[in-house]
C-alpha cells in the first residue's frame, strides 16, 4: 500500500486526530437495481478500504427507495460480489429497516413548519423551479397550516390520493442559488411493490431526504459518495441540521472511475444484457464484476486496479491498457505456464525415437514454482505462424536450414517441408541435437528463436477464446453507446492443449506461452481456454 495519503484519509485523519470522531464508519450504498460493475469496485475500495485502514467499518447499505427496479436477486448478487472482491462489511443495512423513522421525521419536520404538502404536479413544480441565473416560485400550497399538512401527509400514506396527486416538500428557498434547495420534493406518492416491505408503502421517500437520515441512524461519519452529489450536500447538511442529528455525518465527493471502452452504467448494461449483445451478466466482456471474475480476472488484480487508479477530487477517465496492465502484472507473477497451439503445424522429429518427459518451468519469476514433467515426442505442434518458407530478414522463428529452441526441450533445424495438393504447407521434418536439452546445453549450437508447442501423441484439443472490447474506442467517444458497440467481440479457435490443462483446476488462470493469459473451463466436456488478458502491453507507462 502506498504511503502518500488521497484527501479523504487526510480528513479521517485530522477528524481522528482531533477525535471529532472515534472511529471512521462508511457504507458502500449500492441501489438493488442491478449488477455491480468495476466502477462500484473504485467505491468500495473508497467506502471499505478507508474503514479498514483506520480500523473502523463500513456497511453495506442498500439503497432501496425506487421500489419500481429493485429486486432481491439483485440483493444476492450485490452481496456475492462483494465477498469476491475481499470486502467484508459490518451490518448489512436496507433504507427500508428505516421507513418508519424516515416517516416520522417527515411529521417532524412539518410539525415545525420546515415540510408542506404539495399538489403541484411533477411538471409544474420543475416549471417553476426556476434556472441557474432565474429564481424559482413559490407554490401556492406553500403556506399550508401545519395541522392541514400533517391531516394530509398523514392522508397521503393511507392511500387516499393517487399517484403523483401531491407530494411533500421540504420548505427551505425557492431563490436559492442551488436548484436542489429550492423546496425539494421528499416523498412521492407511488404505487409499487417493494422487494422488502411490499405494499405496506404507498409513499416513499426520495433519495436526498432519505439518505443523510439513514447514515445517521447508521452513525456513519463519513458519507463517500461520487462528484455529482456535490450539489446535493446542501440538502444533505440540510436534512442533518434541520433533524438535529449530533454528530452529524460528513458527506465527501471522490472522482468516480470512468474507462475507456468500458460501459459503466448499470441502464445500458441491462440493455446488453436485455437485447441479447452479450450472454448475460456474467459475460466475460462485461465490466460487471461478474464478468471480470468469470472472465479470470484475479480480485487482487482489480483492488490493485482501484488503488492504483488513485482517489481525486475532479473527474477524468482511465485508459483500459491501464487496468489490462495491472491485470497482465498481476498474473505474470502468479499464474502457472503452460502450452497451447492456437493453429496446428505438424513438426515431425525425424532422427528422434521415443519419449522422454521434460521439466518444463510453471514460472519462471516465481523462484517456488518448480517445474512439470511434460512429455517429448516424435511428433509435435508448432503454431503454424511460427514457420516461415518465405522468412523476412532477421525471422528468429522456424525456417528452412534455422535452428529453433522448443521450449524447456531440445534445439531443432528444419529441413523439409510437406506440402499438400494446393501448396500449404502441412508438416515440417526436423532434425533435434541431443546435446542440446535445456538445462544441460553442451551443443554450442545457437537458436535465437523459443517456440513453445505441444506433444501431437498426448494434445487434447480445446476451445480458444479471445475478445475485443465491447465499446470501439476513445476516437468514438462522441458517439452514443449502441454506435460504438463492437458487436463482433468473441472470437473463437480450435486449438490443440498440454493434457495438463484438461486436469487443471476449474477457473485457474494461465499464462499460455507466447499467447495470452487464459482461463480453464470444460463446458459439455471440451476444454475451453478463454482469454483473460492478451500478453502484449499497449499501455504506455
Ligand atoms: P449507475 O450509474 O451505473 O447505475 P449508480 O451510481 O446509480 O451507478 P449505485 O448502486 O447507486 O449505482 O452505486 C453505489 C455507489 O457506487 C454509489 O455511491 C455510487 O456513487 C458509486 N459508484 C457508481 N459508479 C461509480 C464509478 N464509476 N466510480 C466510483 N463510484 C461509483
Ligand atoms: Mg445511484
């Protein structure tokens, strides 16, 4: 972890120091209405990883006061997540534990004169809200006596008025200078089934009124939320002030994450999902954290990701080579090598008989990995791009006449190649040094050129995966998302594997040698490599 602090740990810090606080409380407060995506990860690395260095704790808070989208599926799948991603949370908390008291502070407030009950519909009261340069006015209802509004305050959560008939609104400046304090609406009249409480509710309270109440009631200290809540926090101080919270929580805006070539808002996701561009949630191209754990992407890799990407005060946006890189790192450290021929050249060793096993290196930048017995043949698989008849100048691969060294194995010449009826060539005949066996190489011969490939005898064959991004990039970044849309992103290819790979542990990633980080999956029995992360590194450090 590094030492230099970001200005939300500055603040910790000094209300700590100045024990305005005892012990940092957070909550990550996720709205039920969908997946988690890599953008939720920046929060909870914010919400959970703040706690947790200051030795404090953070909730989960859901945030379920828009009972028309919320659903407990996507409770589970919140909560699943989460676990994945290494966070653990202290109370798991619902808005909707708190409707009541919610409600009753509502009273409250138009007990004091500080809430009326309105009959303005939506569309008048963003009419007269007034703009940025121009005052709002004020509605007609607004001097309701406090006993007419609590009668129908009271009236509306019975049910007597319809949908949208009235609304309660906080009384607080119709010329303010900022638009959410000109007499916001904090309850709305809607019938929906809620996820939790059912139809119990017929008014909910919005998110602006509800929110500061439920953090208080949680004792959160610091409310972390995304750069555009910075205009609601007047409201937020507001409903803290005006409900006599002691201490009030502390509402502070962070950057949220944006990437380039990531879609990162939940609406559009669903619509990915709902028009059948992707295979669902869990897509590996989907930046959905179901999505980044199905397509192999360590957790670590994206906690790293998070920190990495930094905690600031103004919005930018992130290259995805960036968090490709760190994933690449990541699993360069920590992921076993292993062998796969995308496109099968058949390499025949002519002088050599039998088989012998090799030790073939699990990594090589891990001194504890150790190595595999892999077994050697007569017969084998190169990629057929690693072969040329025609090689450009300083080609280091296989050519006619070139020496090559097969990975952890012997160094080999090629001599001939067969072609069939239409000129492709099929195989290629070599001849091996004995001499020449990694590890022991008393040859003198020098190959510039590693080839990784697999014994033909014992290759299984399997599914390749790889994907392009779903968004086209940067240069589109004007156009709306179903333009950049890059509908062909799945690509697949038969491959011939090491045997090892179809014994390898579900979901372990690889390093497939000279291709690409993969995954291991059987799916109706075939082995199935799908890719994590491509070996080359586009990011420019
Ligand atoms: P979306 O716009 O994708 O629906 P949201 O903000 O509506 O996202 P919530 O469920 O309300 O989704 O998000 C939970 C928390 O995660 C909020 O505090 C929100 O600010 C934060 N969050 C969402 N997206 C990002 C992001 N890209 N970067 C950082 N934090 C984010
Ligand atoms: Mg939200």
């Amino acid at each position: 972890m590094s030492e230099a602090k970001n200005f939300i740990e500055q603040i910790v810090e000094s209300d700590l120091a100045e024990q305005k606080i005892k012990a940092v409380k957070t909550r990550f407060p996720p709205e039920p209405n969908g997946y988690l995506h890599i953008g939720h990860a920046k929060s909870m690395f914010v919400n959970f990883g703040t706690a947790l260095k200051y030795n404090g704790s953070c909730n989960l808070f859901f945030d379920d006061t828009n009972p028309a989208k919320e659903k407990t599926e996507f409770v589970e799948a919140i909560k699943n997540d989460i676990h994945w991603l290494g966070y653990s949370w202290d109370k798991e908390v619902y808005a909707s534990d708190f409707f009541e008291i919610i409600y009753n502070y509502a009273e409250r407030l138009i007990q004091e004169g500080k809430a009326f009950v309105c009959d303005l519909s939506a569309e008048e009261i963003k009419a007269t809200r007034g703009t940025l340069t121009e005052p709002g006015t004020e509605s007609p209802y607004r001097t309701r006596s406090v006993e007419e509004n609590l009668k129908l305050f009271r009236e509306m959560r019975a049910g007597k008025y319809a949908d949208g008939e009235k609304c309660l609104r906080a009384k607080i400046d119709m010329s303010s200078p900022n638009l959410n304090m000109r007499d916001p609406v904090i309850y709305r009249i809607l019938r929906a089934t809620h996820h939790r409480t059912g139809d119990k509710w017929c008014i909910y309270p919005m998110y602006d009124y509800a929110h500061p109440i439920c953090d208080a009631l949680q004792g959160v200290t610091h409310s972390l939320c995304t750069l555009e809540f910075e205009d609601h926090r007047p409201l937020y101080d507001w409903v803290g002030i005006n409900l006599g919270f002691a201490p009030k929580p502390r509402q502070i805006e962070f950057a949220r994450l944006n990437v380039t070539n990531l879609v990162m808002s939940k609406r559009y996701l669903k619509k990915l999902v709902e028009d059948g561009s992707v295979h669902g949630w869990d897509d590996p191209r989907m930046p959905t954290l179901a999505g980044l754990r199905n397509r192999g992407i360590p957790a670590a890799a994206v906690r790293d990701f998070c920190e990495r990407a930094g905690v600031a005060k103004a919005n930018s946006e992130c290259e995805i080579s960036y968090f490709e890189a760190v994933v690449r790192e990541y699993l360069n450290a920590h992921a076993p090598r292993a062998m796969a021929v995308v496109d099968p050249l058949k390499l025949t060793i002519t002088n050599y008989e039998g088989s012998e096993e090799i030790d073939f290196e699990i990594n090589q930048l891990d001194e504890n990995a150790g190595t595999r017995k892999v077994k050697f043949g007569k017969t084998l698989y190169i990629e057929k791009g690693d072969f040329s008849l025609d090689p450009p100048p300083k080609y280091f691969r296989l050519k006619i006449g070139g020496f090559v060294r097969l990975k952890n194995a012997y160094i080999v010449r090629a001599d001939e190649a067969v072609k069939d009826k239409d000129g492709n060539v099929v195989e290629v005949k070599c001849t091996y040094f004995p001499e020449s066996k990694s590890g022991n190489d008393t040859s003198g011969i020098k190959a510039k050129g590693v080839l990784h490939w697999v014994n033909a005898e014992t290759a299984v064959d399997a599914e390749l995966r790889q994907y392009d991004h779903l968004l086209k990039d940067a240069d589109y970044a004007g156009q709306d998302f179903s333009e950049r849309m890059n509908v062909n992103s799945e690509h697949i290819f038969a491959a011939k594997a090491e045997p090892y790979l179809s014994s390898a542990q579900e979901g372990e990633a690889f390093q497939l040698m000279r291709t690409g980080y993969y995954k291991k999956c059987t799916e109706n029995k075939k082995l199935v490599l799908s890719e994590i992360v491509s070996l080359k590194d586009n990011f420019n450090k």
